[in-house]
C-alpha cells in the first residue's frame, strides 16, 4: 500500500473515490434517494448597466440546498436584495423537491440576518477561522 498526499489528484482518483463511495451507501439509501449529480446554481443582481450588484452561489444536493456563499455590493445592504436573492434560491430549491437549505456564517457575518429568515442554528465551529465562529443554519422549505 502507498499513500499519497497531493494538492492536485487526478479525476480519475477522484472518481475512484466517488464510485466507491456511491457503492458503499446504496446499500443503506432508500432506492429514491438516487444518485443524482448536484445541481449547481446562482441566484445574481444587477444593475442597468449590468453591474454585479450581489448574488448567492449555491448548490443543492441529497434534499438539501446549499448557499455556498451570499454576497452584497456595500450600497445595497439594508435595501432588502438579500432577502430577494435568497426568497429566489429557496423558491428555485422547492420548485425541483428540496426539502431543506442549509448554509453556513461567519460571527462577523449574516447570522441575525438568516435567523430572521427563519433559519435556525444547528452546529458552531469555534475558533474556525481563528478569532471568530462558524454558525451552521439550516431552514425547512
């Protein structure tokens, strides 16, 4: 046996990887749950001029939608936009039969903002990124 470290597998390793894994857990997934890629998406504002004024990347995979980050220009926070983007990513998620999104918010970040939106926390990371917290939210669609 030899065991590499890299920085830089190959996506033949990768997906030996993901074979594998695929192969171990159809055993204990309901046959409904599937295999299915993950969808990747955005949700993006933009001005007139077709200025990137905010948006949300996300990814949405297993029932569960997952903002991968959520970013406003400084000019339109306060304004309302985040709310419209992430009302458009959970209405796209429920529209294809996710059940759940789930995201992830630094201390300094949009915590108090999620909650408002009904997202609760279920996990804290301490210390990750050094000096702050990592709050892991979750909302039932």
């Amino acid at each position: 046996m030899n065991l590499v470290v890299t920085t830089s597998p190959t996506q033949e390793d990768l997906k030996a990887l993901s074979v594998g894994i695929g192969s171990y857990n159809k055993d204990y997934l309901p046959d409904e749950v599937g295999y299915e890629k993950d969808t990747k998406f955005a949700v993006i504002a933009k001005d007139t001029n077709g200025k990137v004024l905010g948006g949300i990347r996300a990814n949405a995979f297993w029932n569960y939608c997952t903002i991968e980050l959520l970013w406003l220009s400084e000019e339109t926070r306060g304004l309302g936009l985040g709310t419209n983007l992430m009302e458009a990513a959970e209405n796209f998620a429920k529209d294809r039969g996710f059940g759940y999104m789930r995201t992830e918010t630094l201390s300094f970040q949009a915590k108090p903002f999620y909650e408002k939106l009904g997202y609760k926390v279920f996990g804290e990371l301490p210390d990750y990124p050094k000096g702050h917290t990592t709050y892991c939210l979750v909302k039932k669609l």
